[in-house]
C-alpha cells in the first residue's frame, strides 16, 4: 500500500530535474516525456507504490512546485 | 477504510502564490530554496508579521517581493545600512537582509564591513553563486580560481586574485556573533544550512551582535552546466574552495560598544 503521494504543479515546474536526483526510492521520472506550456521538461511521478512521503523532492525544488502528502489511515466515522 | 492526507513539504504560506504567480528565476536556480529555508526559520520561530525583509540589488530582489512579509528595498550594496536604520528605529525582533555576493562582498563591502564593527544587531543572508547573475555573469569576488565567466573568459587567474572567504574574514571582527557557510546541493547540507540561519536569526533576538551566514547556490545558465552537472561542480569545486560550517559562534561580543551616559 502506497504511504505517500506527491502533486507536481506542472504550471510551475522549471524541469531542472533536482526531483528526480534526489528520489532515494525512483519515485520520480525526469524526463517523462512531457512538456509544459513554457516548453520545459516535465518529470512524472512514475511510481506512486515506492514513495514513502520523505519529502526530499520538495525540499531541494527550487520553484515549490511540489506537495508532498503522506497518507494515513483514518478512522471510519460510524 | 478511509485515507486521510497530510502535508509534509511543500511551499510555505508565507510565499504569495494564489495558485499562481511562476517563482522569477532561472531554472535550476537554487535561490528560492534558501527563500524556502528562511520562510520555514521564521514560521517555526514564530516571527510571521514582525520581521522584516531588506532585499539587495540582483537575482535575490524577486525573492522577497513575492513574500507576505514586510520589506525594504535599497540602492545596490546598501542593504546593511538600510537594516542598521531599519532596526534602530523600529525596534523590530528580526531584521535581516537577503543579499547575492556581488551585492554584500563587492558593491556592499563598505557596508556589510562596518555594519560588522559597528557591532550592528542585524542577521545578513548571502546567497553567493560565483558570478553576477543578473548582468549576464560577470567576475564577482567569490569566483574561484580557473573558472570562467563573461568578464574571465580563460578562467580567473593570477590577474584577478584570490577568492574572497568572507565569514572567515567577519569572524575575525569583534562585533561579529555568528559567521557560517552553508550549501544546499544535497539534503544534508540543506538541513544544516537551515540550522545556520536559524541560529543566525536566534543570535539577533539574544542581542547578540552581528550575524551572517553565506549559503552557496547553483547558477546553470551562467555557469553553464545542466542543473545536474551543477552540482556536481559545488561538490567538486566549490566546496574544495569554500569549507562548510561555523566560523564564529559567541553568546556575547567581546567587546560591546559603550553606551554614552546621558
């Protein structure tokens, strides 16, 4: 079970490729074959299964484009 | 079973980003990731609304016009005398200036200099990437030796001197609380160059005297690399030239400037 997830703002990724250096799981593709409007080179969160919500990708992203969320279960409300 | 989500990185409040305005800078530029670092120093030390922000002249004015904090801007170097009168007037906890090298060690020697043997209770944030990034890449005093720039373009040698190491230099003065060097080229040395500036910000709500910490960042299009290679070129060079660390860490200057009886 996935037990993190990241949102990448594709409106305001530089496609330096930091993300997908720093990744210690390879979460992250760079380049994934994706352009943004700009023309910049698009990573892709290629493997959501591996991502355990460190947070690195976010930290070392120069133009925040990044979330990182981590996922927990919560409990059902009755 | 329900998942819930919570945020564990990401952009800080404290930027202006209504879903939103693009960051100005160059791609693989590392500036607004020290921005980043200061907005999470000052979050956590909950100064969000009293501090206030003196940019200098270059790539680091963007970053502070698009905080949600209070700001100054100067002519260029000017930034340490801006924040010496910004402090003694207002009496705010935090003052502190965000400066490219150009702007504090070359342009802003003067002031950097003598708002340090003044003692000045202020905190500057050097962001030094080896080059004017702004003017197209010129020499500035912190390019090392062989490296090439738009004014060097057989690499920095015996004509144009040495490197300047700035808060080896400040820590000599007795004014001086705090001097460090940071980097943020990988996740451990981010960590430590937030602890830097937090320890800088926490030296100036002690009244401890005069703080700086020198963060080095990656400028790709005028060092011309790929981001990736740029990193590699702070591993390998940089960091040859510049150690990392503290230089000058005191609880009280040795000296402090005596008060006139009135």
């Amino acid at each position: 079970m996935p037990r993190g997830e990241i949102v990448i703002f594709d409106q305001h990724c530089k496609g330096c490729g930091y993300c997908a250096k720093f990744c210690a799981r390879d979460c992250i593709t760079h380049p994934s074959g994706r352009y943004s409007p700009q023309g910049y080179i698009l990573p892709d969160f290629s493997a959501p299964d591996k991502c355990n919500a460190c947070g690195i990708c976010a930290w070392m992203c120069p133009d925040h484009a990044i979330d990182v969320y981590k996922l927990v279960e919560a409990e059902v409300a009755a | 079973m329900a998942v819930k989500k919570e945020k564990v990185a990401g952009g800080s409040d404290l930027w202006i980003r209504p879903e939103f305005a693009v960051i100005p800078s160059c791609p693989g530029c590392q500036e607004p990731v020290v921005g980043q670092l200061i907005l999470e120093v000052v979050e956590e030390m909950g100064l969000d609304g009293e501090a206030i922000v003196v940019p200098g002249v270059g790539c680091t004015t963007f970053l502070p016009v698009i905080w949600n904090m209070d700001a100054v801007l100067t002519a260029h170097g000017r930034p340490c005398d801006v924040a010496t009168a910004v402090k003694r007037v207002t009496k705010a906890p935090l003052v502190f200036t965000v400066q490219g090298d150009g702007d504090c060690f070359a342009i802003g020697a003067g002031p950097t200099v003598s708002a340090a043997l003044r003692g000045e209770n202020i905190t500057v944030i050097t962001m030094s990437n080896t080059n004017y990034g702004t003017t197209g890449g010129q020499m500035s005093p912190t390019t090392v030796t062989g490296q090439r720039t738009t004014t060097t373009p057989e690499g920095r040698g015996e004509m144009q001197g040495h490197p300047a190491h700035v808060p080896e230099l400040l820590g000599g003065i007795k004014g001086v609380a705090y001097t460090a060097r940071g980097a943020v080229n990988t996740p451990a040395n981010l960590q430590k160059a937030k602890r830097y500036i937090k320890e800088a910000f926490q030296k100036q709500l002690d009244g401890a005297g005069f703080s700086l910490v020198e963060i080095i960042v990656a400028c790709p299009p005028n060092w011309h690399y790929t981001p990736i290679d740029c990193l590699k070129f702070i591993d390998e060079t940089l960091l040859a030239e510049f150690p990392l660390g503290e230089f000058k860490n005191v609880d009280r200057v040795e000296q402090p400037i005596p008060v006139p009886a009135q």
